[in-house]
C-alpha cells in the first residue's frame, strides 16, 4: 500500500461531474443552528467555511427539510421556501472561496419528526419504530406535493450555488419508510411490491434530477437494510434492488447506511470506534479502559454487498478513522469516497493533519455526546475544551434533555 499521505485519497477526483480536491466527504451532520423559520445565518457559514478550509473535498450539509411538513426539529434549517436562498448562498460561496465543494442534503423527516410544531407524513399509519409516533396514512395528493417539495427545494439548491444535491434515503425517514415493510402496508400504487415501494424514492430522484443542470451531481444516502427487532423489514437483497433503480434514475453516487432503526447509537453512530486504553485515558472514558476499541468501517459488509452487484460510486460512511484503513479501503477498489461525520466535528482540520502524516486515529472518540444535544445545541463537540464537558454535565442533570429533540418522543396528539 502507498504511504497514506500519498495515497490517492488525497489526490483531485470526480463525483459525477464534479471534480472534487481529494476523497474526503465530509457526512452529513444536523448543525441545529437554523432560526425559527429555517433560515440559517453567521454561525452555520462559518462552520462550513472552517471544513473548506481545513481540507475537506466536499462537505454533504446536514439534513434539510424540503417541506414543511418534512421537518425533523426546531433548530434544523429548510429549504422549503425561496427566503432560505440568500443565506445558503452565503455558504456556498465561503466554501468556493475555500476551495472546497458543498452539496446540499435534502430531506423530509416523516413520521421520525421530533418537531412539534410540524404535522408530518408517512406512507401508512404505523407507530413510529424510534419516536412512537404516528401520523395518518398520507393521500395521493400528499405524495405528490411532497415529491415536488424535494424538486423545489433542489431548484433553490441550484439558486443557492451548491455542486449537487444529496438526497437522505436512510435512518428511518420518509424515504426508509416507504421502503420498508414494515412501515409501508399500502396496496396502491406506493407498495405491496418492491418496485411500488421504491416508487416514491424514483419519483423524487427523477424530479430533483431534472432541476439539476449539467455541471451538478446527485447522491443519495440509501438505507440498505432495516436495523430493527421487529422481523418483516427491507432485507439486503431487496435494499440493493431498489439502488439499482435509483442509480438507473439518475444517482451519481450512493453513501451507504442503515434503514429503519430502532435507535441511531445501535445502528448508524456507534459508540467508541477505534478508542484504544491510550484514548480512553487521555479522554477521561474510564468505563473503556478494559474494553476493546469498537470495530471501524461498520457499514462495508453493505457496501461489499452492494459493489458486487450495483455498478455506481460508493461512498463509505460509519467509523471510519485510521487514514491506514481508509487507504487500503479506497486503493483496493471496495469504495471511491470516505465519508465522516463526528471525526469532522471536533476537527475541522482533519484533512490537513492527515495529509501533514498523521496515522494516529482522529481526536474524536465517538462519544456521542454531540449526537444527545443534536435540536437542542448548535453542532459542536462537547469534550473540548474541557470546559464543554461540565457544560453538557449541567445540561444534562438539570434534566434539559427532556424538552424537545432527542430526549422526548412526541405524545399522540403532538401533530
Ligand atoms: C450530531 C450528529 C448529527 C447527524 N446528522 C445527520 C444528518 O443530518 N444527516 C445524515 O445523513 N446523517 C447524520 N448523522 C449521521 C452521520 O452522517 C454518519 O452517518 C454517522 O455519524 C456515522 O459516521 P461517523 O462514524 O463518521 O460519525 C449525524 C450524526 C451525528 C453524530
Ligand atoms: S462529542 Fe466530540 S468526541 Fe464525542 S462524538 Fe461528538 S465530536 Fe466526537
């Protein structure tokens, strides 16, 4: 294998038609910094502008509403309204400025939403698996207004200056749940088979592709199999199905993860990857002194699955740490992309270290506590300074987890 820091992750790739400075994406990651409206100001420019200019070849934003009625929280920015425009084209052109590329995560939440205020949707009325919420079956028109929700909101993308849109197909929102089984029981037009189940992912890919000028690419994150207790859900062979349409639909790319989940820590952001004793000491996590590092690139038996049978670019996401593994990984042809989320959390300069000949795992210990304050703290990393950690302590025993975001899940009646 060639050094690290000469491997070709760190050498000028395409992404569709995008040509992007190296192989590191940064993943999606809700900055829970919007306003009250959606719109998105100093803070979240800032942030973006810092990954550019620590390195990053592409930054996917975090997950943005593409309807009102697809918002997941309070904090979460939107581009369900042409208003949104002006900021987003604040962060478009920091990170161009920076060198960088951006594109933008469009999303709607379903029934997964934990805002309030919002009256979701959902392809049948089935308790949600991780909120226990439930909302009613939606109707035709419904479908259809909410596909066109993801075609405007990938027209404004285009108005913003982004390079491309990525599409969230995964983690229990409305995308996974018309995919899934368990949560799709419809017997029109929108389930009862595998292809009527991914009919709705087809039809937003095909409508959000013929917004997108030439120059501009389009990724999904797809869910390629439900991560649940409950049996019956998307298996992994039906999960790869259903990608081969999408990429026959217009994809450019897929960023592989789960489907359906019962929680987020179990299944798409697990805990402790790659903390040996040494990082377990230096970050005060007693509890892992005598516990082995978890295991990284969690995701690749999906991805070796779907490579073996989908020809289009992968991007791997889910612990990945060691600039060893992701070379060897890239250099072996298993993926094109390394994509990461916390790692770029706590530095955003993590490209430039790596490319400097850091081989040491990245300062971030997959603690999870920046995923508890997701909707209720703007992005940061809780463990640095130091002084963070008491924060988040105060926050935390003071019992600020039990509003809204994460810590409760929406009452029947909360519609
Ligand atoms: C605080 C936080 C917010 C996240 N928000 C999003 C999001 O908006 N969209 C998304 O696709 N994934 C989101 N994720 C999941 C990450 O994109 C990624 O798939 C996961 O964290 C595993 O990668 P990692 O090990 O590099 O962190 C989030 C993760 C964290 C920790
Ligand atoms: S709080 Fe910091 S160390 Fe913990 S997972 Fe988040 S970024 Fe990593």
């Amino acid at each position: 294998m060639t050094a690290p820091a000469r491997s070709t992750l760190f050498a000028p790739a395409t992404l569709g038609p995008v040509p992007l400075r190296n192989r590191f994406i940064r993943a999606g990651t809700g900055e829970s910094m919007a306003d009250p409206a959606g719109r998105i100001g100093d803070e979240y420019v800032a942030l973006h502008e810092n990954l550019a200019r620590g390195g990053v070849g592409l930054a996917f934003t975090g997950h943005i509403f593409s309807h009102l009625r697809g918002r997941y929280g309070d904090l979460q920015a939107g581009l369900h309204q042409d208003s949104s425009i002006p900021g987003f084209a604040r962060v478009t052109e920091a990170v161009h400025r920076r060198g960088g590329r951006i594109f933008a995560q469009i999303a709607h939440a379903g029934s997964q939403s934990m805002s309030f205020a919002t009256r979701p949707l959902a392809p049948s009325a089935v308790d949600n698996v991780m909120t226990g919420r439930r909302v009613e079956a939606a109707t035709d028109d419904e479908i259809h207004e909410a596909i066109d929700g993801f075609r405007q909101a990938a027209r404004r993308a285009v108005e913003a200056g982004f390079d491309g849109v990525h599409l969230h197909g995964a983690n229990g929102y409305l995308i996974s749940e018309f995919r899934s089984p368990l949560t799709n029981t419809r017997d029109d037009d929108w389930g009862g088979t595998r292809e009527r189940r991914d009919r709705f992912p087809v039809e937003v890919i095909r409508a959000i592709r013929a917004e997108l000028p030439a120059g501009m690419g389009l990724t999904m994150k797809v869910g390629l199999a439900d991560l649940v207790d409950e049996p019956g859900g998307l298996t992994v062979p039906d999960a790869i199905e259903g990608v081969r349409s999408f990429v026959a639909a217009g994809l450019d790319g897929v960023e592989v993860s789960s489907n359906l989940m019962s929680d987020y820590v179990s299944a798409s952001i697990r805990g402790y990857v790659a903390v040996d004793r040494r990082r377990a000491l230096e970050d005060l996590l007693f509890h892992r002194l005598h516990k082995k590092p978890e295991p990284e690139a969690y995701f690749l038996p999906f991805v070796d699955a779907l490579r073996a049978q989908v020809d289009t670019t992968i991007i791997l996401v889910g612990g990945m740490r060691r600039v060893t593994t992701m070379a060897a990984l890239v250099e072996s042809g298993r993926a094109e992309f390394i994509s990461m989320a916390r790692p770029f959390i706590r530095e955003p300069d993590l490209v430039q270290r790596l490319a400097g000949g850091q081989r040491t795992a990245p300062a971030c210990v997959s603690c999870n506590i920046c995923l508890m304050h997701d909707e209720h703290h703007a992005l940061r990393c809780w463990r640095t300074p130091r002084m963070n950690l008491l924060r988040h302590a105060k926050y935390r025993f003071s019992g600020g987890f039990k509003g809204k975001g994460s810590g409760r899940k929406p009452a029947a009646g909360d519609r």
